[in-house]
C-alpha cells in the first residue's frame, strides 16, 4: 500500500514538472514570435516610407527594440508589477530584476521569472514602435529616441499596472487580454500627441486637396504584414500564459479569423469609399483586425471575433479619411489600426465577451479604461513631445525633409 502511495506521488510529481516545463517552454516561444513582430514592424514601416527615408525608419526600429528592453529591465518592469499594491494607482518594487529565491514567479503563475520578465519586455517596445510610423519622415532621430525612453520607462508600465499589475482597472473589473488597449491604444495615443506637435510633411495637405505620398515599396510592406499575423500568434497565445491546449488552440483561431474578417472589412469599405483596390488598406485591415481581437481572443465565441475583425477592417479606411480631414498625417496609419481599432476591441469585450460572471456594466467599466489608459498616456506624451518641442525641436529642417532623413540624419542611403 505505501509502495503504491509513494509511486503515486511520484508519478504526481513528474506530471507537475512536465506540465511547469511546457507552459514556461511555450512562453519562451511565444517571446520569440513577438520578438518576429519587430521585424514585422521594421519591415512594414520601411515600405511605407518614401526611400529617402528608409534607413532612419529602420534605424529608429533597431533602438526601440534596445531601448525597450533596457529601459523596462532597469525601472519597467517593477513599475509595471510592484507587487504588494493591489487596487492602486501607482507602485515601484525597485530598481532592476530582482527575482525570488525559487527563481519562481507568485503562485498563481507556472513559469520562471525570467521568463516572465523576458515575455513582458517584448510587449514594451511594441509601443514605441506604433509610434516610430506615425512620426516618420519628419521628426529628429535624437529627440525621438528621448521620448522612447520615456514613454517605455515611465508611461507604459504605470497605465499596464492599472489592469496586468492587479491595479485599479483591474479591480473594477476591466477586462483587456493580451493588449488592444494597454499595448496598442497606448502607443497610438503617444502616435497622436506626437503628430499633433509635429506637424504633417511637405506637401501632404495642399490648397488642392490632400496628396497622397505613397511608400517606395509596397513588397515590402506586404511582408511586414505578414510577419505581425505570424508574431500575433505569440502575443495572443503567450497571453495566456500557459500550454493550456484548449485555450491556446481557442485564441489562434479567434485571432486568425479576426485578422481574415479584417481584410475583407476594409476590402469593401474602401472600395466603396475611393473605388479603387488599395492594397494599404487591405494590409491594415488586416493588422486592425489583429488588433480588434486582441482583447478578447480568450473570451469571444468564434462568430463573434469574425464580426469583431470585420468591423475593425471596415473602421479602417474610415478612420484614415477622419485623421487627413483633420491634416493629421500619419504615413503607416498607425493610429487608425492600434489607436482605433484598439478602442474598437477593448469595447468589444463589453459586447461579445463570454464570461461566467462578467459583473454588471462590463461596457462601462472597459469604456472608463479606454478614456483613463487614453487620457494618461495622451497627455504625457504630449507634454513629452512639448517640452522636446520648444527645447531642442521635434522636427527636422524643411531642406532635410525634402532631401530625406538618411542623408540628413544618418549620411547613408538604403539603396546605393
């Protein structure tokens, strides 16, 4: 009977240690696919820029990745998870990593604290990135950099804590999955301020109307699309935060069908808007879509993250033709695809989401998120931005801007 008892426990213990080693094997693959997404980002960024503009896009997505992680290693990640502030507004556990004596994350979590630091570190940049697209083409590489620095030390890990730090979103019962609203609203929040103060390029808005300044390369482009969707499998299934097999397997099919839904949104809508076949808008329909999802990938039923990606495609080229009304000049659209469509999925949460018991006024509580994170993030970027402004300036001379970045900033071409 002992023998039968001690094998029990042993063969208990085995399935416990099988069970740790896959879910922190399936966060370390998960933290290389987000890792993918920046060369998705560098990628896509890069083609929708004019080609005098190529290596400072790439250039600024190089540091942001390098920014990124440092900064959340020395004060981001102890912002963003301080620990013993449950239901608050604000927390710092210190500078640097300083793990358990187990190596262990809390109880709650079954992977090492390595692994958690190294998955969350990706998130971080992500942001930065959304806003490196929407400013290029015009604003000083050294100046940018600063803000990054900021916005990814300071900004993003407090309003993060808010709901993935058990802070005051969190306890309200505000409900964000893998980041519509904590990743990508707040890197379009910061891409808004941004090109508030900036300013649009030479050229865009004229007496005549708007004129289009097309990317160099649209292959290009294609391919950075392409390598988000397969990154997104990694920031939405990471975001589960173990191998669990059925939900793991639930989020890649809501946020493939998602991202599906979201080309063929805005395959309609901007045919009917500007009867032409706009592959840009096909592209960020499907990135929309990606985004739209991204908040709900775990709780939504399969109809309802097709209808959540369509909408989010069809918000696509709505929302492009509402910011150039206003002469907001955004060369990647990245406020319409994360700053829009990131609205759009973190609402929708209130509406598809399949929760036991999701509390009353579940749409309320995600809309008092959206405007708190929104209003946060918005305003330091902007006083951010504003203080680089009547500093050091934010934006490069007329002379550069029509020569290009890469002679005037870096005196190297992509294309000899």
């Amino acid at each position: 009977m002992n023998d039968a008892l001690v094998q029990a426990q042993e063969a208990l213990a085995l399935a416990k240690e099988a069970k740790f080693i896959a879910n922190n094997m399936w966060l370390l693959v998960a933290t290389v696919l987000v890792f993918m997404m920046h060369l998705g980002f560098a990628t896509l960024e890069a083609g929708f820029v004019q080609k005098k503009n190529v290596v400072n896009i790439l250039f600024k997505n190089g540091m942001i990745i390098a920014i990124g992680i440092l900064t959340y290693y020395l004060m981001g990640f102890n912002l963003m998870y301080p620990g013993e502030n449950e239901g608050g507004f604000f927390g710092f556990a210190g500078f640097g990593l300083t793990p358990p004596e187990n190596g262990m994350t809390p109880a709650y979590a079954d992977y090492t604290y390595w692994t958690d630091f190294i998955f969350q570190a990706m998130f971080a940049a992500t942001c930065c990135t959304i806003v490196s697209g929407a400013v290029a083409e015009r604003i000083k590489l050294v100046p940018f950099l600063i803000f990054c620095i900021l916005f990814v030390s300071i900004s993003y890990p407090i309003t993060g804590m808010w709901k993935w730090g058990a802070g005051w979103l969190d306890a309200r019962g505000f409900y964000d999955f893998a980041g519509s609203t904590i990743v990508h609203s707040v890197g379009g929040w910061g891409a808004l301020a941004g090109i508030i103060l900036l300013g649009a390029r030479k050229g865009k808005y004229t007496k005549q109307g708007i004129k289009p300044i097309p990317g160099h390369s649209m292959p290009l482009a294609t391919m950075g699309v392409f390598l988000l969707w397969f990154g997104w499998f990694g920031f939405n299934g990471g975001s589960v935060l173990s191998a669990d097999p059925e939900l793991v397997s639930l989020v890649f099919v809501t946020t493939t069908l998602a991202a599906a839904a979201g080309a063929i949104g805005a395959f309609f809508i901007s045919y009917i808007m500007f009867k032409s076949f706009d592959l840009s808008m096909i592209l960020n329909g499907i990135l929309g879509g990606l985004v739209g999802i991204t908040a709900g990938a775990d709780s939504v039923s399969v109809l309802s993250a097709v209808l959540i990606g369509f909408i989010a495609g069809m918000l696509i080229p709505l929302s492009v033709s509402f910011f150039d009304r206003l002469k907001l000049d955004d060369p990647v659209g990245a406020t319409s695809v994360h700053l829009t469509c990131g609205i759009w999925g973190t609402l929708a949460v209130g509406i598809f989401g399949q929760f036991d018991d999701p509390g009353t006024g579940l749409f309320m509580t995600q809309l008092i998120g959206v405007l708190a994170i929104g209003a946060f993030t918005f305003t330091f970027a902007f006083i951010v931005f504003f203080i680089l402004k009547v500093s050091v300036g934010i934006r490069v001379n007329e002379q550069e801007e029509l020569t290009g970045l890469d002679l005037g900033e870096h005196q190297s071409l992509a294309y000899a």
